[in-house]
C-alpha cells in the first residue's frame, strides 16, 4: 500500500510540472486525468509557482534522495537553464526542516547526554541537520 502510495505522489508532482505540456496533448490529459481528479489540490497548488520553483519544490517534498538529485542537478550548468540552477542550488544547504520535537522523540534517552540544545538548527541539508548543543560532559 505504501509503495502505491508513493508512484501516486510520483505521478501527481509530474503531472504538477508538466501541467501545461498535458494538458495540450489530449492523449496525456486522459492518460493522466484520475490522477488529476485524485489530485487537484495539490496540483492547483504547484501550478502558482514558476517552473523552476515548481520543480524545487516537488524535489523536496518527495525527500532526501530527490532533494540529493536536484543538487547534483544544481551543480550541472550545461544541462539547465540558469533559472533553474539558482533555484536548484537552494538544495545545497537549505533543505527542509525537521521539527525538534520529532527529533527530541527519534533521540529519544540519548538527549539527556546535553545540558542544552538549540532547537534552532544552524544549517539544513538533504539527511542531516546541524543544531548546537552542550554536552553534560563539557
């Protein structure tokens, strides 16, 4: 069930971004209409943003290894535009955060070895974030 889950996801933010594409060709638009239909609000609510926005975007809400591709990507200036490598290079260190209540829970006893840690993180990237702490231990 997950897996199904995540080609529906997969096809929803490529049908996000090739939007316009799709819907000219009539062959396309009924090839992906469910998953439009299954879809549409967030759908509609990619399609406000420009393409090379669009597409950072969908990268970072499928994860890490998406969120790894696009910088790779970002790094490529003779496969895409310039517009597209500004937006891609946002992926190098200012990934998504993770909530520090989430983290206090996946460190679970471990977060008793600090005196203090800064909820804020310093930086973000694709697997990691970085917060500053003070162990107990100095």
């Amino acid at each position: 069930m997950k897996s199904i889950k995540r080609v529906n996801k997969l096809l929803t933010y490529f049908f996000a971004f090739f939007f316009e594409e799709i819907k000219s060709n009539i062959f396309l638009f009924l090839l992906f209409l469910p998953i439009y239909l299954f879809n549409r609000k967030e759908i509609i609510k990619l399609k406000k943003y420009p393409k090379h926005v669009r597409l950072r975007k969908i990268l970072e809400s499928l994860g890490p290894s998406f969120i790894k591709l696009g910088q790779i990507f970002s790094l490529r200036v003779d496969l895409l535009p310039e517009k597209y490598l500004e937006e891609l290079s946002k992926l190098q260190d200012k990934g998504p955060e993770v909530e520090f209540e989430y983290l206090k829970k996946y460190l679970g006893k471990k977060i008793y070895a600090f005196e203090f840690i800064e909820p804020t993180p310093i930086g973000t990237g694709s697997i990691a974030q970085v917060h500053k702490g003070i162990l107990k231990t100095g």
